[in-house]
C-alpha cells in the first residue's frame, strides 16, 4: 500500500502535459519557445515540483524550461 503522496507523485510521471503557463525568461537563449501556453508536451520524467493552484485547487507540475522536449503535434491513438 502506498501513501496518497506517493500515489499523487506516481499519477505525474506521465511524460505528456499541457502547457498553462510559461514564464518570460523561458527559452531566452533561443530563437524560438519549445512551446506555448496550450500546446501539449513531452517532459522529463520525474521533473519538476508538485503544487497546489491557490485559486482553483488543481494540482500543477511546475517545470524548468529545460525539462520539456517538444510540443507534441501529432499522436496516434490506441485504438489503430
């Protein structure tokens, strides 16, 4: 049995997020942004920090600029 902690830092390994906000010196050193607010993202796993939105209570994976690979622009589905 694990502890809902745990649980909660298990249920963020996914590697594919969306994009809710990007701070202004993100990517600085680059032509381009890897990504924008909307866009879907391949990240590092395990990176980041978990926190709670004050406003709203959802929980958020905040990570460095470096942590996301690419916007994803294509997936294929499960089903074929």
């Amino acid at each position: 049995m694990l502890p809902d902690s745990v649980q909660g830092r298990l249920s963020m390994v996914d590697n594919r997020a969306v994009v809710v906000a990007v701070g202004s010196s993100a990517w600085h050193d680059e032509p381009t942004p890897r990504a924008v607010v909307g866009d879907r993202v391949l990240v590092t796993k395990f990176a980041g920090f978990i926190a709670k939105g004050p406003a709203d209570g959802e929980t958020y994976r905040l990570v460095n600029d470096r942590d996301i690979f690419c916007a994803i622009t294509h997936e294929e589905s499960d089903n074929g």
